[in-house]
C-alpha cells in the first residue's frame, strides 16, 4: 500500500498506537480533535510550542503565562481539556 506524504499536510489519518503528542512530534503541529485510530484529525496552522501542563493549571492561567489569549490557546487545542502532565500546543504570540 502506498502513502501519499505531503510536506504541509493539513489533514492527518490517525495511525494504530498513535497519540497527540507523536503527532505533534512527526508534524511540528498539533491535531485538533480527537486522536483515535483510523480518525482524520486537522492539523493545526502556524508555529506551535508544546507544553506540558502541570498541577493547578487550566486554559487561563497558561495563556496569561505565555501572554495569548486564553480562546485562541483553546482553539489550538480543540479545546480539550487540561490535566496535569497533558502537552498542550502553545501558538506564538506574535501571530495573529
């Protein structure tokens, strides 16, 4: 079977044993929804961050850490929720 790789893909079919954080890895972009196998996920557009989110964390307080607007740090996300030890994609503050 062959497999069409494009270099600024913008749509990504989940593999079996793949996670968020691989296709953030492989992509440099985080997937925006839910990472199951065989799911096409749209990557998200622009240069990203990962973060590690740790205990006590939530949307507001890491967007004011890093100095974005806590809706845009959830559309980067797919707004998924945040737990402790979760990598989040933190989109650069001086895109728009």
């Amino acid at each position: 079977m062959y497999k069409l790789q494009l270099e600024n893909a913008r749509f990504h079919r989940v593999s079996r044993g793949q996670t968020e954080d691989q296709i953030l890895q492989t992509f440099g972009r985080p997937a925006i929804g839910e990472a199951r196998e065989g799911a096409v996920v749209l990557l998200g557009e622009g240069n990203f961050t990962p973060y590690r989110a740790r205990v006590g964390e939530d949307y507001a307080a890491i967007a004011h850490k890093f100095g974005i607007g806590e809706d845009r740090l959830r559309r980067a996300n797919g707004d998924r929720p945040v737990y402790p030890s979760c990598v989040l994609c933190i989109p650069s503050a001086d895109e728009t």
